[in-house]
C-alpha cells in the first residue's frame, strides 16, 4: 500500500526491513517499539512476519538485520526504547527464555550502550484472567506452592547509541504532564502536608500542585516536577493503565493466532517526554495499530511507523485520523 505523508506523520504498510534500509543515516531522535515476543504470539502468515521463524535462534538471527539498521539510523547519543518480557518456554514445567538479556546483547554489538531497564507491574488477578496460567492460582499455594510463581512483567529496555548529542532533551520549565494513574504516593502526600501545614487528600494536592506549579518558570522550586520525575524515576512502573490503549479489536484477522493487547499509551508517552524535544522524529519499526506515533504527534512530535500486516495498518490510520478527538477526550478525563 501507499505510504501516507504530511506534516506530521509518516506511516507504511511494508516490512519494516525494507522502508528502513532506505532510510538516512543518523535521522531518528528516537525510537520507542516493542517487537515480536520471539514467537510468543503469531501476528499473521506472512513469511515477513519476525513472529513467525520456527526458533527462538531464527527471530534473533532475523532481529540482529533490525538492530543494525536501527543503530544507522539512530542520531548518535540518541536512545531506543524497547518493550519486552521473559517468555514462558513451556507451560508444564514455566521454564523462562531471557529474551531481554538477547536484546541486550544484540544491541552493545550495533553500538548501543545498555543504560536502564524498568520494571513494568502487572496485576496478578487481572494477569491469571487473561492467561488462565497455572502458577498464578491461588488453589496452587493451597497443594503445592512450589508451582506458584509471581506475574511475569513488562520491561523496557533503554538503549543510547555511543556517541555525542548534539541537540539536548530539554525540559525549561521542568516536567507538566503526568501519564499514569498514581502521581502522588502516601509518602509523597505525608511529607508535603508535614511540610505545609496542610491536610490535601491526594486529589486535592495534585489540583494544587498543577494549579500552583504548572506554570512556573523556575524548575528548582517547581515541586509538580519534582514530583514526576520522583515517580518517573522509579525502577518499577506500578500505575501503568493496562487499558489505555488505542481501539485494536477491530483489526483482529482470521489468521490471528490470539487476542493481542497494544502497548499502552502511559508507556510511550513517558519515553517520549523524557527522550526528545518537540518536532523530533519518533520511529517504531512495529507500528500495529498506530500507539507510537498516535501518542508521538499528540505530545507535539513527528511519528514515523511501519507495520507489515494490513488489517493493523488500517486501524492505525483510523485511529490517526481521528487523533484531534482521542486527544481532546483524553485530556477531558481526569486522573483519580
């Protein structure tokens, strides 16, 4: 299919391996992804597809032609944020396959550095409801808690290619924007009504802080950003909105091995507030139903996606048509 182009995006319906060999050298500000589970889930049929190799060895081996493609095109000192998980090799015995610790691999020898990797919380209830897994019933503890093991989360691996910035993220004012559904924690709340002789529940004291803080100029004493960043800071996500994704039900084909959630926008849009400027390009070699470059041109940025099957490639260019809504009704929600 045709590529569509404008302003501000750019999105094809191709194998990623064939737009991006044809992309320039060192043009990427940053790229936020999450490819193929290694075979976990069958996307299609295509023999493009990287979830359909027989091996775990042949979607590396096939991986490894990204990742040095994506190390081209990345601006030196520039990041690539990629989404994973451990999977389960077998269901019988759990064994657990590293595939973050492969990804890390593949990408030192293109040239990255390994800088971080976040934990992503799962729900455990919610994780057992949707996967039926064993290991997660509660019955298990009851006859034999060796076969009890926790929810498997998410991770997202952050990568820098070597070499000197030459454009800095900058936050002037510090960070304005919260996405997650917990910004302010009990310590969080305890300490600043300690300190202020205050009594603000945890909705009120956000109200406050963004009627306050929002904006100021002085990122010193700005306390909403100090807050944030707290959160952000964190090793471990834990209020990541599993359901806050862009409409994917309608793009499920015939040849859909599962039911497959997208990665949820609170993610995308934390990387992308923390690892470009506005205007910068945002690339996602595995676009699915639009989720990068959605969150990309709403958070003011230029989103470049491609994505192999069409029933996705479709759903994302509807949920992009319609991105002045989405963003509008979002905005009118609140967080608590």
């Amino acid at each position: 299919m045709e590529p569509i182009t404008n302003e501000k995006f750019a999105i094809y319906r191709d194998d990623c391996m064939n737009v991006i060999s044809e992309m320039p050298d060192n043009s990427i500000d940053l790229s936020v992804y999450s490819p193929p589970f290694a075979g976990l889930y069958k996307y299609s049929s295509s023999e493009n597809d990287f979830s359909n190799n027989s091996t775990k060895e042949g979607f590396l081996k096939q991986y490894e032609f990204l990742i040095e493609q994506m190390a081209r095109v990345t601006k030196p000192g520039r990041i690539n944020a990629v989404h994973c998980q451990d999977i389960v090799e077998s269901v019988v015995t759990h064994e657990l396959y590293d595939l973050p610790h492969e990804i890390i691999k593949l990408h030192r020898k293109y040239g990255f550095t390994y800088r971080n990797r976040i934990t992503i919380w799962k729900e455990p209830l919610k994780v057992r409801m949707r996967t039926m897994v064993k290991s997660l019933m509660h019955k298990m503890i009851v006859e034999d808690s060796t076969q009890c093991f926790t929810a498997i989360p998410d991770y997202l691996l952050i990568f820098v290619k070597k070499g000197e910035n030459e454009i800095p993220v900058t936050h002037e004012h510090g960070l304005k924007n919260y996405y997650g559904s917990t910004p302010i924690l009990p310590n969080i709340l305890q300490a600043f009504n300690n300190s202020h002789q205050t009594n603000f529940n945890e909705d009120e004291l956000w109200k406050y802080l963004n009627k306050e803080f929002y904006d100021k100029s002085e990122p010193k004493s700005n306390k909403l950003s100090h807050y944030i960043w707290q959160r952000y800071a964190s090793s471990v996500w834990d209020d990541i909105r599993i359901d806050n994704v862009l409409p994917f039900k309608d793009s499920k084909d015939h040849d859909d091995e599962k039911h497959v959630h997208p990665l949820q926008l609170d993610v995308i849009q934390r990387a992308i507030e923390l690892y470009s400027n506005p205007e910068e390009i945002v690339f996602t070699p595995f676009m699915g139903v639009g989720s990068e470059v959605f969150a990309a041109v709403s958070m003011g940025r230029k989103g470049m996606g491609i994505e192999l099957k069409e029933s996705y490639y479709k759903q994302a260019i509807k949920n992009l048509n319609d991105i002045k809504s989405k963003v509008d009704e979002k905005n009118q929600e609140t967080l608590f």
